[in-house]
C-alpha cells in the first residue's frame, strides 16, 4: 500500500531501436552504422587484372585482417569474383560498413591501401605500414563523430517556448519543444486535443533556466521544470 518503482519490460530495445539507429544516422546512400555496433566493422575488397595478381593481393590482405581480427575489429574480406568491385563499394556502403580498405594493383606495389570512412565518405590512401592501429583509432573516431552529429541536429531542433501561442506556431514547424507543465493530465490531454502534441520526455539533463520552476503556458498555474514537448509520427 506504498509507492513503488514498477519492474516492467521494455517495448523499446525491438524493432524501434533498430528504426532509431536507421533514421538517426542514414544518408541518402544507405545505413550508416556506429562501428560499435556494426556486424562488420571493416570490408576489404581487392581490384585486380589477373588471377596471379589476386593472389598476391589475397596474401598481402591476409595479413592485415588477421591483425585486424586480434585487436577485436571483424572484417570481412571479399575477393569473390562474381561482383565488380564497384559493385561492392556501393553494397557496403549501402550496408553500413564504417571502413572501407581497397588494395589494387599499384597499392600492392606501393605497399598502401585506399581507406574510406562511410561516415563522411571520404577517402585517403595510407600506408600498410601501422594501418590497423589507424583503422582502430579511426573507428573510433566515426563512433564520436556520428554521434555528435546527431546530439548537434537534435539540441539544433529543440526550441523553448513561454506561451501558448509561442507553442502552437512552433509544433507547426516539427521538432522538440521546451515549454512550462503544470504536472496535470489534464493541461496535457488539453494540449494533446488542440495540437496533437505530447509530452515526450521529462528530460535528466537540462540547462539551469529549464530545471528552474516557472509557469505553464496553458494554465499560469506553477510548474517545477520545462518539459519536452513534440508530436508522434
């Protein structure tokens, strides 16, 4: 007969988290992928004349991947002769692969390989001298950058509101918005009624002004914080 924290499983960590990661870091060229998360953190494809090339690319790579493999990084390598190389690139990029390593010809001769990064897609040929402890900085690297990426476009979106009408010219515009809530269901169901927005989150973090208390837009009744407002697509 007391207040208790309810144990319950979660609906989130299903097909909507996937749907999340999609919707948060993809481009118009496919999956981006955090390299934490990727099944297959590095793709290395050979372009090659002849079998006998190929075969001294296959030893050469060999022998990367398997250091690749030692620091915890999965590669895959695909020498298979049933694609064209750019049909590969374009495959794994649309997979999401956060690496991309490409050894041919003149690489085998110069001793480097093409490198690109599928988060910014850009490229750079490097030495195969050190390249698997850069290619494990470097996915690193991607695993920061799409995530501060995608924490600027959000707070970028997020817009605090002191009035009503302030509210309802913003929702029209998408995003999220910081406004006042008095802590009832009923300003909530009302605002939900006449604008088809909710209360998303309250969030843990927040800057000084938003954790201050202050009045809520819709009924000037107190409010204890500012709260996350957006609609449901």
């Amino acid at each position: 007969n007391k207040l208790d924290y309810v144990w319950a499983t979660s609906w989130g960590v299903s097909t909507r988290l996937m749907g999340a990661l999609i919707m948060t870091h993809s481009d118009d060229n496919g999956l981006v992928l955090p390299p934490h998360l990727a099944p297959i953190q590095v793709v290395i494809v050979p372009i090659y004349k002849n079998d006998e090339q190929l075969k001294q690319i296959d030893a050469k790579v060999e022998g990367i991947a398997a250091k690749l493999r030692e620091m915890g990084i999965s590669v895959k390598y695909d020498n298979a002769d049933n694609k064209r190389p750019g049909f590969k690139f374009a495959d794994y990029e649309l997979k999401g692969v956060p690496v991309r390593l490409v050894m041919g010809g003149r690489d085998l001769e110069n001793n480097t390989m093409e490198i690109m990064r599928r988060d910014t897609l850009e490229k750079e040929t490097r030495s195969c001298e050190g390249i698997e402890e850069y290619v494990k900085n470097l996915l690193e690297e991607i695993q920061a950058n799409i995530y501060q990426k995608a924490l600027k476009y959000r707070n970028e979106h997020i817009v605090k509101v002191d009035t009503y009408d302030e509210f309802k010219e913003q929702i029209e515009k998408g995003g999220f918005i910081l406004a006042h809530w008095d802590g009832t269901t009923e300003t909530e169901e009302r605002i939900k009624e006449e604008t088809k927005a909710t209360i998303r989150c309250i969030p843990f973090e927040a800057d000084e002004e938003s954790l201050t208390p202050g009045v809520d837009m819709v009924t000037g009744k107190p409010s204890a914080r500012r709260v996350l407002f957006a609609r449901a697509y």
